[in-house]
C-alpha cells in the first residue's frame, strides 16, 4: 500500500490502528463509491499484518453502515460542503469502532484523525476529531433517532425490509438480526472418506472443536473459525468450507453412480465438488459456467478433492454446441441471484442492490431454468437452487416452468418429510437464514415420462 502521506503528516510511523482504519475506509469507498465487492475490494493489496483486522472493520462497517452513516454523517453538515468519500467512509469505519469494538474510544479517535492524514486528508483530521468526538458524547440520543426505524436499527435498506416483509411477514425481524450476525464457519466433510463423528474427534484432537450439523448429513460447525490450512485433511480434500444450507442442494439432487449430471452454474465448484462427493461412486458429471475465470477456480478446488468432472465454459442457452444431445439424468441450477439468503456473509449485498435488481435477476433465472429444461430426460430430476429469500427469484420462477412446460412437475423434499428448516413455498422449499444455515431455496423438478414436450 503507498502511504500517501503529506508534508505534513506527523513524523512517527503509523500504528496497526491507523493503518487498520485507513486499509478499511478504501475497502468501503471502494464498495459505496466503485460499486465493487467487498471481497473484490479486499483484494486489493492490504498491509499484510493488518489483513484479518483491515477484513473484520470493513465487513463490521459494511454490516452495520446503514445505521451508522445516518448517526454520523450529518455532524459532517455544514452548507455547500463538499466531502470526500474517503473521509465519510473513515468517519463510518470510526464510528463502528466505537460502537461496536472494546478498543478505548480515546484510542479510536486517535487513530482515525491519523488515518485521515494517512490518507492524505490532512485538511480534515480536525474535523475527524470533532465529529467522532461527538459521536462518542452524543451517540445514545443520535442512535435512539436513528432506531426508531426498523430498516436503519437493522442496517438494511428499506426496500429490501419491504420486499421481505411482504414476503416473510412473521419471520421479518428475525431474518432482519439473522443477516447481522457473524457466520460460524461451516464444514462439508466427505462422508465417503471418512464419517463425521470421526472428522469431529479429529478436530477436537486437533483443538478446534466442532459440532454436527443437524438435518445436513455432511455438515459441521466449528466452535472458532480458523484458517483452512490449520484444518485436519483440508488440503487432501477431506473437507471443504461450505455452509449446511448450500450442502443441501447436492444432497437433495442426490446423484447416484453411473448418471450423467449437469451442474449448470458451476463456477467457482463449491456444489460441484458436493455432487461428486454426494453420488457414492462414478458420475458422468459435466460443469459448466459462462465465466472462464470462475471456471478456473472450479479446476482448482477439483484438484484439492481428488476429483473429477468435465469442464465447459459457455453459456446456458438455446442450440448449445457443448452438448451432445444425450439427455442428463441431473441437472443443478444453482442460478446467479441477490444473494439475500447469505447477507449475513457478504453484507455489502444490503449497499450494493438495487430494488430493480430483482425483476432483472428473475427474468435471467427463467431464461435459465428453460435452457435447462430441453437437456434433462423423462423421468430425471432438476434442482434449482438460489441464495435469495425473495419468492420472485424462486416460487415465481419455478412457478413459470411448472406452467409452460405441461411435462414438469414438483418433486417432494428428499426421505418425503420436510424438516422444520424447511418452508413450502409453493412450489419449493425456503430455509431463512439463521441457526441451521444460510438462506436458500430449493424446487426439485422431474420431466415426466411420456408427456408431450414443448
Ligand atoms: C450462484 S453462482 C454458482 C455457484 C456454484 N454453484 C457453487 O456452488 O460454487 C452462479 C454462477 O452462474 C454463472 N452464470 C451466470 N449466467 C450464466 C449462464 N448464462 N450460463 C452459465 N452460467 C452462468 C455465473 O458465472 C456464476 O458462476
């Protein structure tokens, strides 16, 4: 990172403090002003020490922005002014620290008029002083302001508390706290490799305990998330990083050995390893992705499991040249979506979309899911999957095959019997985010034999 520092910045060496604050008010510029992910933002070469802190500030800012900003920005206010992006974002990072961090206060205000100069806003580390200094006196009435609004108390736009209010009514406030919360880390073991009560015994030997996930055959959690490299088999491809509720979809497409399965939206492979694993033996399975960078990263992590699958990199569509006109016995429409069932790991999800984004994802999705359909045989299955808890992207879309295609019908969750993570949603199945996993929905669909094909 270049210091950008100024004549006249202070002579000592920026603490970890200063640099950790600094490193976290570009990552959320670059989120707020460039549109880019947090992840893409984080990126960004970072002082390496500072990393997992630089990482934990921008993703807490991120989480919570929509509440702070509207606390602390307007102590910015005076007519005509202009300010930097960079500034309000290190006000934003600043007042997260203060409310939400045990570092003294003191030392927060300290090290965010520093990164103000480290930034190379000398002009406004004054003003960075005075505004979190108010803050920190007047943060109870300005927060109370603020909460009186259910979206601002929850950090969440209000469009999106109107779409999943109408949508979840009961569940609203629940699902509203589920997508603040920090995500445990959530394992997929091989199950053909080794069990899960023997995986657990190995963590606990380990010293980084888990737990079994119930209603996720392969799934646990462990008790402190800890770097992939430190977990027993991780790099032997034992074990993979995934949340129980992305686990499911392979597990209900349940591939068996010998089927020719699609795996429709691949990229970057977490489900595509999941349907190997899943099957029990052989499968003729085929990945495919219309992101040959993303796809590259389906070969890495095929690698890692030991395992193997044929790579296409095109888009879903008609006439698709890939295809050799053999029928799957499984497909998986894992299909790109908001992403508002996984807010609670990636909540630059609440700043970056926009309430027109929905009506654009569905219409893609449906064009997705008729590509899929004219490639599954009679009598096969189709999964489709979203990370979104909003029924346009699901129920409505699934709802527009079921009634163009005569052919298609819905199948019933895998054993016949939902388990209580799971919603009807008619047609499909929603899990809400919160203790058992991410949000997600699920509609398994089967071609019937014999029917007339449009
Ligand atoms: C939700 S992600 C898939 C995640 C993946 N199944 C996993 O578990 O790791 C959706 C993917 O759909 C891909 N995609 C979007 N439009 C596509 C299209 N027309 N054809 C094929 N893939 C597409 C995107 O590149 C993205 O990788």
């Amino acid at each position: 990172m270049r210091a950008g520092r100024s004549a006249h910045a202070p002579a000592r060496p920026p603490g970890t403090a200063t640099l950790v604050l600094a490193g976290a008010a570009r990552a959320v510029t670059a989120v707020l002003d460039e549109g880019l992910s947090a992840d893409a933002a984080l990126a960004a070469p970072l002082h390496e020490p500072q990393r997992a802190a630089i990482n934990a500030v921008t993703l807490g800012t991120l989480r919570w922005y929509l509440r702070l900003a509207p606390a602390v920005l307007p102590l910015l206010a005076r007519p005509g002014m202009q300010t930097d992006a960079r500034l309000r974002s290190l006000l934003v990072c600043g007042a997260h620290q203060l409310e939400y961090s045990a570092h003294a206060p003191s030392t927060t205000v300290a090290a965010a008029v520093d990164a103000a100069r480290y930034l190379g806003l000398d002009r406004a580390a004054g003003l960075v002083n005075a505004v979190l200094r108010r803050f920190l006196r007047e943060r109870d009435t300005l927060l109370a302001a603020v909460d009186r609004n259910l979206a601002a108390r929850h950090a969440h736009p209000d469009w999106l508390v109107e779409a999943l209010r109408a949508a979840w009514p009961d569940e609203l406030e629940s699902i509203l706290a589920a997508n603040n919360t920090h995500p445990p880390l959530c394992l997929r073991v091989d199950t053909s490799r080794i069990s899960i009560a023997d995986y657990l015994q190995e963590l606990a030997a380990n010293g980084t305990p888990g737990e079994a996930v119930p209603a996720v055959a392969t799934a646990l959690t462990l008790a402190v998330p800890v770097p992939v490299a430190l977990l027993p088999g991780f790099e032997a491809g034992r074990v993979s990083v995934q949340d129980p509720s992305a686990q499911l979809a392979a597990l209900w497409l349940a591939p068996r050995p010998g089927e020719r399965v699609l795996d429709a939206c691949a990229a970057p492979g977490g489900k595509t390893g999941a349907l190997l694993e899943a099957a029990g033996g052989p499968i003729a399975l085929t990945a495919l992705d219309s992101d040959a960078e993303r796809l590259t990263r389906v070969a890495d992590n095929l690698r890692r499991l030991g395992r193997e699958a044929r790579l296409v990199h095109a888009g879903l569509g008609a006439a698709p040249d890939w295809w050799d006109g053999v029928p799957f016995d499984a497909i998986l429409l894992d299909a790109p979506c908001s992403g508002t069932g996984v807010i609670r790991r990636h909540p630059d999800i609440k700043l970056l979309r926009r309430p027109g984004d929905i009506a654009e994802f569905a219409a893609r999705q449906g064009a997705l899911l008729r590509a899929c359909w004219p490639l599954l045989r009679p009598g096969g299955r189709l999964l489709y999957a979203t990370c979104s808890v909003l029924p346009a992207e699901n129920a409505a879309v699934v709802a527009g095959l079921l009634t163009a295609q005569p052919d298609a019908r819905e199948l019933p969750p895998p054993g016949g019997v939902p388990d209580a993570t799971l919603r009807p949603c008619f047609p499909g199945w929603q899990r809400l985010p919160g203790a058992a996993g991410d949000g997600f929905y699920y509609a398994c669909l089967t071609k019937e034999e014999g029917a007339l094909q449009r």
